[in-house]
C-alpha cells in the first residue's frame, strides 16, 4: 500500500474494520437464516448453527475485546484467516467437502478485495485451498468414491479461479489507490506554498493596506480642499443695513467704484 497521511489512513483502517465486522455478523445470520430452513438436514443444521456461533464469537472477541492496535498492520490478514479457518470447520461439520454449502467457503477470500492488500487475498487463498485440500484428502481416504473425487476437483479448480482473480482485483484496486493517494500529495504539495502566507508576507500586506488607506485619506482631504477654494464662501452673518445717499434711493454700499465699474 501507498504510505498515506497518518489522517487518511487511521479513517481508511476504520472503514475496512466496520466493513469486516459487518461482514462477519452477517454471515453468521445468513447461517442461523439456512439453519433455520425445512429442508435442511439435522447434521448440518448442528454444523450450521455451530458454525454461525464461531462466526458471532470471533466478530465479538476480536472487534469489540481485543484492542484495534494489536497486530499492528498484518491485523486484518490474521483476522481473514480465521474466518477462512472457521468456514473450513463449516464444510467438515456439513458434509465434508461434497457439502452443500461450499459457497461459504469463497466469503473469507472475496472479503480481502475491498481492503485492496494483495498479501491478505495470497495468505487467506492460500490457507483456503490447503484447508480444502485436506478435507478433500480426509473423505476420499474414508470413503473412496469417484464422484466425489471428481466433484472435490471441481471445487477445488474453481477455488484456485476464485483467488486468482481475486488477487487480480485486489491488485488492480491497490495500483489504483495508490495512484491516486500519490496525485493527492502532488496537489497538496503543488498548491501548499501558494496558498500558504508567512508571517512576515503578512505584516508586508497590513502595511501596503496601510499606505493605501493613508494615501486615500490624503487625496480625499486635498480634493475637498480645492472644492472649498474653488467655490465662494457664503456668509451666513446676518447683513447690515447701508445707509442711502442722500437724495437717491440707491444705498450707499451700491455706488459703483471708478476702478471696473464694479459696485462697491
């Protein structure tokens, strides 16, 4: 697996353990549910239900007892090997390996997929194909029939198909992921010094925003100066009155002066 930030991949750990757990106690209800079945035979209905009792018991001791720090990473290929195990004690108490319910045997290996650890998916495989090879061995050496040989070499060439393209999958999915892990880091690498501002980049902006205020400040007073200049002062004192030369209506203030023309 691709080396992940230690955030990313503590939420990765704790999808694949709740999907795990999840995974277990459904199989052991599927396995109370076809225990539970008319047609079921009393041996295998006891195989059942024991079985679906090692499958309740192991997803109770080891997500809710056991500490998720023990083991460390190899954590979960030790758990999908029990389950393997469990599911190999299932085919010897149903029937051996002609039993009818051999589907359950493939669920410890498909369940290695969606962690994307091609180590999980060989080791679970490979324990699945010994455990079966056995049971296979065993019966055929109790009771030497052909049929069964033959039907034991079905199972067990479709069980070497089974995890071969398991591991296919489980390879394609890691390459992916860590492909994609990688161009996340890139980004973040990439855009982490952009966006990034230093303390000092900081004080260098306060001040420039500073000045700019400043300089505003400044160029506002000095348009409101020259508006002031450029327009003429009116006085709000109340005027005093001029007095009239005498003989003429026309006040005293009003002559017009010898200089211009204008009124005085």
């Amino acid at each position: 697996m691709a080396t992940q930030p230690p955030d990313e991949a503590a939420g990765y750990e704790r999808r694949i353990r709740i999907a795990s757990e999840l995974a277990t106690w459904g199989t052991s209800f599927v396995l109370v549910a076809s225990a539970a079945l008319p047609t079921t035979d009393e041996t295998s209905r006891l195989g059942l239900l024991f079985s679906a009792f090692m499958f309740a018991a192991f997803a109770l001791l080891w997500f809710r007892l056991l500490p998720a720090r023990i083991f460390g990473p190899r954590r979960f290929t030790i758990g999908t090997a029990i389950t393997q195990l469990i599911s190999a004690a299932l085919l010897v108490l149903t029937g051996g390996a002609d039993s009818n319910y051999f589907v359950f045997f493939f669920l410890p290996t498909l369940a290695t997929t969606f962690a994307m650890r091609l180590f999980a998916t060989v080791v679970t495989g490979t324990i699945a194909i010994a455990s079966y090879f056995v049971v296979l061995a065993a019966d055929v050496a109790v009771t030497p029939d052909r049929v069964l040989l033959e039907t034991g070499a079905v199972r067990l060439s479709a069980l070497f198909a089974l995890i071969a393209m398991s591991a296919l999958i489980t390879k394609t999915m890691q390459d992916t992921h860590r492909t994609s892990s990688s161009t996340s880091r890139a980004l973040r690498r990439s855009r982490s010094p952009a966006l990034t501002i230093s303390p000092r980049s900081r004080v260098r902006c306060s001040k420039s925003r500073d000045r700019h205020s400043t300089s505003t400040a400044s160029f506002s007073s000095r348009v409101a100066s020259s508006w002031m200049r450029a327009t003429p002062s009116v006085s709000m004192a109340r005027p005093r009155r001029s007095k009239a030369i005498p003989g003429s209506s026309i006040p005293l203030g009003c002559v017009p002066s010898a200089a211009g023309g204008r009124w005085s």
